[in-house]
C-alpha cells in the first residue's frame, strides 16, 4: 500500500497544475530512471543504458495494462506524453533531457573506474563512441514518441529541436576562429578536406567523406549581414546558430543512428515560424535571415542540412522522405535559406544521377539565360534548379 501511495503521489506531482510540484515531480522520477541504469542487473553501464533505451521504445507503443519487465517510472514518463495539456507533454522533454545528462555523466565515471590497457588510444575511441552511441539511441527512441504523437505545440517542438541538436553537435574549439574579427572558417563538417582534420574532436568519432558542408554553408557565412561578435556568439547562440556560424560541426556518425523523421518532422512542424519572403528573398539572392539567430529560421535551416547529409550518406533516408519529391516542395518554402539549400541539394543530385540528362537541360537553359538577358538563372543555384524543372516540364 505504501509502494501505490507512492506512485499516486508521483503521479499527481508529474500532471500538477502547479509547477513547483512538477519539479519535484520531475526530480523523483529522474532519480527512479537513473536508479534503473545504477541498481540494474548488468554490471557494464552502458549495457543498462541500452537496456533503459529499449524499454523507454516499449513503453511508448504499448499500453501499460500489457505485462512486461518496463518498470513504472518508464510508463509514468511516457505517459507524460499523453496529456492533453502541452505543459504536462513538456514534462517529457525535461525529464529526458536531464536523463540524457545524467547518463553521459555515468558513462564518464564508469569509464574513469576502469584502467585502460596498453592499446589505450583505440579503446578510447571505441569507448567513446560506443557512449555516444548509447545515449543518442535513448534520446532518438524517445523524441521519436515526440513524433509519433505528432506534437503540435510550438515550444515543445523547440524544446525537442534543441535536446537533439545538444546531443549532435560539438563545439569547435576558439581556435579556429579568424583572427581579424571577420568571423569563423567555415567547418567542413562531414567533409573529408584537410581542414576538416584539422577541426577532428579528440572523442574518436571519423566523419563521412562523401558530403561537403561547406557547399550548404554558403548563405550562413559569419561575414554577413548578422555583424555579431563572434565571441559573444559562442557564448549566447543556440546550438543551431553556432552550427550556421561554423563554430559547431556535427559527426555523421551519429547523424546516422537518428532516424531521418526526427530532421525532417520537426522541419515542417515550424514551417510558419518563417519570415523571409521567398519571391523577394530569391530575387535578391537573400540571405534568409528573417529571424534572430537562434530562432525557429536557424533551426529549420539546421535540420535540413542534416537532413541533406542524412540522405547523401543513406539512400534508404532519402527514400523515406520522399526522395527528389519531398527536396522540391521545399522550394516553395517561405524561408528561402530552406529553399536554397534545397535546391543546391538537388542541383547536385541532378550533375551526380543524370549527369547526360543535366548537360543537355543546361544547355537549353543557357540558350534561355541568353534570350532574356538574365545572368541569375545561371549563377543563383534556386533559379537554376526552377529553369531546369521548367524546361523538363516542357519536356525540352
């Protein structure tokens, strides 16, 4: 009786109207989820955290009524998410993101108990990523619950957009910022040029080779129109501006273990949170900064750029959102960022898929290019990429 007092009162602290009981709601259940990593049968951490990760992704497609080894503090977390009200739905945000820093601070502690060998630098790296990888799959099964309910309230999308850009991204040492106060390089991130070993975290995670940042980073250049002190940036920006500022890179490694829905989901949930005008933006070769850095432009800007790494590294991602379909709808995008590196996106495709097809459509564009006397269809990547639809409409 003491045990189902217990949970009640748990219960009715998590749904409280009154925010200070949910925050000691929110305590006492972080304790009990963290207790099932530290108290679990398996001596290895990372095997309870694993083990954590597969009941959390039980517990958010079954009912609790079915019998099962997912303790209570889980239901009562994912429950969270079945709330009508969008605060009580926040909760699960919260206490996940608290979860997900308390696991990589046992993680580290249990890596610090145990001597490491004489092929110490290796079994670094494989730690290491073996960590990381536990830990984005907890937070990947549960933002996907996020997802599945298809969560409407904006802050919460944010707040989702933000635990998952937190546990992606590493900052880049103030290094390799330019010394004139011009702004930050441009990190080659998931690149394979040499500054992007140069830029190489000592966590042991390698980054693919097959996709260039940089050739997205274009419009998110730190000499443009934002003129915010770089140092004052890295200090205050979202992890979304850092990212766009080149002060941010993110391993494809672990971009790979995010399930594609968790990029492009959010993407077009925050659609009206635009407020750069598409047909003046891409007349004027705009820069899509509608938005204060940091906000809902910068994030959607983020997410369709690991988005676009996502489906160059991972056919079967770029078949599950709709392939070439879903990149051109994005054109129509209000925020021409979005709309630009879109349509850089399928620019590339169409030199690297239909290499003949894109010569041949190139060439009749020029001869248009030539016959209006606008030089833009062929320097803007947006305008060309819309010619080119055009004239394959037409069927030239």
């Amino acid at each position: 009786m003491k045990a189902k007092l217990s949970w009640a009162t748990l219960h009715s602290l998590l749904h409280s109207e009154k925010i200070a009981y949910r925050q000691n709601g929110y305590t006492w259940l972080g304790d009990l989820l963290i207790a099932e990593i530290t108290e679990g049968r398996d001596m290895n951490v990372c095997s309870n955290v694993e083990e954590l990760q597969r009941k959390i992704a039980y517990a958010g497609v079954h009912d609790s009524s079915v019998s099962s080894d997912v303790p209570l503090s889980i239901w009562l977390m994912c429950g969270l998410l079945k709330s009508k009200h969008n605060i009580i739905r926040w909760g699960f945000l919260f206490v996940l993101e608290r979860l997900l820093m308390r696991c990589k601070f046992l993680l580290d502690k249990n890596e610090m108990q145990h001597p490491r060998s004489s092929n110490a630098s290796q079994k670094h790296a494989d730690s290491r990523l073996e960590k990381a990888n536990a830990v984005i799959d907890i937070m990947s099964s549960a933002l996907s619950l996020v997802a599945q309910i298809n969560e409407t309230d904006r802050i919460n999308i944010l707040k989702m957009c933000g635990i998952l850009l937190s546990q992606l991204c590493l900052k880049v040492l103030a290094a390799t910022t330019i010394p004139n106060g011009e702004g930050v390089q441009k990190s080659k991130v998931c690149g394979g040029a040499d500054e992007n070993k140069k830029n190489d975290t000592s966590d042991g995670i390698s980054q693919l080779n097959d996709f260039r940042w940089n050739e997205f980073m274009e419009e998110a250049d730190s000499r443009s129109s934002y003129s915010i002190n770089s140092s004052l940036m890295c200090k205050t920006a979202s992890m979304a501006a850092m990212l766009l500022q080149g002060q941010a890179i993110v391993p494809m490694q672990l971009v790979a273990r995010v399930p594609a829905a968790l990029f492009y989901w959010p993407l077009i949930q925050l659609a009206g949170a635009a407020t750069d005008n598409i047909a003046l933006g891409v007349a004027v070769v705009s820069k899509g900064r509608g938005n204060l850095p940091g906000a809902a432009s910068d994030i959607r800007a983020t997410l369709l750029l690991l988005l676009i790494g996502k489906c160059t590294a991972d056919p079967s991602a770029f078949q599950e959102v709709g392939g070439e379909e879903f990149f051109r709808e994005l054109l129509d995008d209000t925020d021409s960022r979005v709309a630009y590196y879109s349509s850089a996106f399928l620019l590339k495709r169409m030199m690297t898929e239909k290499p003949d097809e894109y010569k041949h459509m190139l060439q009749n564009l020029i001869f248009k290019a030539q016959q209006s006397n606008n030089e833009k269809l062929l320097e803007n990547p947006y305008l060309q990429v819309r010619g080119l639809l055009q004239l394959s409409n037409d069927g030239l």
